[in-house]
C-alpha cells in the first residue's frame, strides 16, 4: 500500500505517524561503552534517516550514561540534584552529537533542551516542537525533564504525550524485547510478546521506570521494546511488523 511521500516519492504506509524514539546513552557508546561511538552513531542516523524517508515525524529523547551515571555520583558522595543535573548535562551532549551526524546525512534536525542554553540549542516549547515536527524536522529532546529526579524513560514518556505520539521506540542494546527475567543469565527466560502497562508496574519488569509506566498508560501511549543492534529494526516496527515486545494498555 503506498502512503505518505517525502520530496516527492511515494512509499509504504508507516503504521505509526508520529513517534519518539528512545535512545540510551550506552546504546549511543556502542561497543566502546564510554562516550560517543563514531560507527554506532552513523549507524543510528541512517537508521533514523530510513524512517524519516518513509513520512514519519520523529522526535529523539536521548539518555546521557555513556557519558555520566548517577552511580558516580554516590561514589563521589555528592548530592543526588547535583548528580542528577549533571546528567541532564551529559544527554545535551549526546543530542548536540547525533544532530550533526543527521544532518551530515541530509536530514533537518532541531535540539529542545528543557534547561536553557540558548547558544547551542532552542529552549523546549511544546507548540514550537509539534510545529518542527509537522515541517519535517527530527526534533531531539535533550536535558531530561529539567528536574533532577526523573530519568530520562520520564522524559519520553512525558514528551510523547505533550507531543501526541502514536508511539514510544525503546530501542534497546542486544536485547530484542522484555523477558522475565534477564536473558543474558538465565537462558530459559521467557519472552513477551505482548504486556500492559499493569503488568509491567506489577511484575516489576526493567522496562521502564515506575512514573514513566504509570505516564505511559495514563496517556493510553503504547511502547514497543526491540533490539537496536540489528539493522532495519526501526524500519520494521514503524512498518508494523511484529517484532520485540509490544505494551499498551489493554
């Protein structure tokens, strides 16, 4: 079925047509796991440069542990704000990095911080956002909420709700959906195929944190949780293909 068309060429019909997509900060270190990975962030562009080609409005929240943890923090015996804010800090970092490397690859990227740094970013407006996304522009949502506290799944949780989107992308480091207990320890663990939102807060599943779950279903926001490593995944789930885990709230 052809669909939406960008610079004048049709193509398939996405399923979802406006989504934010959630990247980890270890998932922008690649196999480095410290900083910014030059090969796995080329990688992320072309996969985001796949689905903006296809149509479909996308906005980034990024997370910042490759670059600081909260974790370090404690060691250091500082205060939790000032941790936290340090790494509001590090998500700008992350952002400002992959909106180069997306425009190297001819696709219009705008960065909204919710901490003000006018020099290198717009400050987050909500109308200004939904109206960048509507003029094809990828926005990237840096600095978490602006509030110490609240992790960065929060903020795309929140961010997905103010901005109406169909969806939430968790895409995940060689993990291919949610499991009920960890994969990489024990091999008969069970994957899901499909959750609610419920029964993530209840089992207690590491898909997200607690607030973002209770946002996310709040919000009637459906969240597909799949393996960033292996290429053309982003593609498959805007498509519609039944890959990873999907949770919603029914």
């Amino acid at each position: 079925m052809l669909g939406l068309q960008r610079r004048g060429v049709a193509f398939l019909q996405p399923k979802y047509k406006r989504v934010v997509l959630k990247l980890s900060g270890e998932a922008i270190a690649g196999s480095k796991g410290f900083g910014l990975d030059p090969a796995t962030i080329q990688m992320m562009a072309q996969e985001i440069k796949d689905i903006y080609d296809l149509g479909v409005e996308i906005a980034i929240v990024v997370g910042g542990g490759n670059i600081w943890r909260g974790s370090t923090g404690e060691e250091m015996g500082m205060e939790r704000a000032q941790a936290d804010y340090m790494g509001m800090l590090a998500t700008i970092m992350n952002a400002l990095g992959l909106q180069d490397v997306l425009e190297n690859n001819d696709v219009p990227t705008r960065v909204q911080t919710s901490i003000e740094m006018r020099q290198i970013a717009e400050p987050y407006i909500r109308r200004k956002a939904i109206r960048h996304l509507e003029k094809d522009r990828v926005v990237i949502f840096a600095g978490g909420t602006g509030n110490p506290y609240f992790t960065t799944d929060t903020t795309a949780a929140l961010r997905a709700a103010e901005i109406n989107a169909d969806v939430i992308l968790m895409a995940k480091n060689n993990v291919d959906g949610v499991y009920d207990s960890d994969p990489s320890i024990n091999k008969e663990a069970i994957k899901y195929e499909n959750l609610t939102h419920l029964d993530v807060i209840a089992k207690g599943l590491k898909v997200m944190d607690a607030t973002a779950s209770s946002l996310s279903m709040d919000n009637d926001i459906p969240l597909v949780v799949f393996n960033l490593n292996e290429p053309g995944n982003i593609r498959r789930v805007v498509l519609g293909e039944n890959i990873g885990t999907t949770v919603s709230r029914d």
